[in-house]
C-alpha cells in the first residue's frame, strides 16, 4: 500500500469536513450534505481504481 494513497484519501477528508462545517454553520446544510456525498464518491473512486490495480498485480503473479 502506497503512503502517498492515504494522504490523498485524508486530505479529501480534511476538506470536506471544513466545507461541510462552513456550510453547515451559514445554513446551508443541503449543500453540506452534497459536498459530503461529493467527497465519498471521490474517495470511493479511488479505491476502486486502487483494488483494480490489485486484481491486475494478482493476475500477474499468478499468470491468470
């Protein structure tokens, strides 16, 4: 696993949480609620573009 994956992943988090707090605190939470949704589906997406990756080294090693 990649060290470089889990900051990317913490660093999306750390935005969303304060874009979700300002929005929130303007009242705003429709939008807090999207931009925390927006930020699940970025994480989301790279990790299926990692576990990808995984299944592609698997195939490798195992001549498949």
């Amino acid at each position: 696993m990649n060290v470089e994956l889990i900051f990317q992943i913490a660093g999306v988090g750390i935005v969303v949480a304060v874009l979700n707090q300002l929005l929130i605190r303007s009242g705003r939470e429709e939008q807090a609620l999207l931009t925390t949704i927006a930020g699940l589906i970025v994480v989301f997406y790279v990790l299926t573009r990692e576990i990808g990756n995984l299944f592609e080294a698997i195939k490798q090693i195992f001549n498949l």
